[in-house]
C-alpha cells in the first residue's frame, strides 16, 4: 500500500518535471495560458493515477 502512494507521488513529481521543462521551451506555442493547461491536465491524470492507487 504505501509503495503504490511513493510510486504515486514520484510519478506526479516526474510528471510535474516533464511538464514545467516543455513549458520553458521558448516557442511561441507555449504561452501562459497554455502551459496552464498543460500543467493542470499533469496534475488531473496524476491525481487520478492516486486515487486509483489508493483504492487498489
């Protein structure tokens, strides 16, 4: 139980690493707005990867 929270929380972190490098990529398709997006849409699938974990 607790590995899966650790696993859970690395991948989120991971995610949120992956996500903040693309976003400072300096193009124009990458504006605030959007990286906004991105970076909420990271933390909704990491979000659910959790929960999903925690009711395993």
């Amino acid at each position: 139980m607790l590995r899966e929270i650790y696993l859970s929380v690395i991948l989120a972190i991971a995610a949120g690493i992956t996500i903040y490098g693309i976003s400072t990529v300096p193009t124009a398709i990458f504006d605030a707005s959007l990286k906004g997006l991105i970076f909420s849409l990271g933390l909704f699938i990491a979000g659910l990867h959790f929960l999903k974990n925690l009711t395993a």
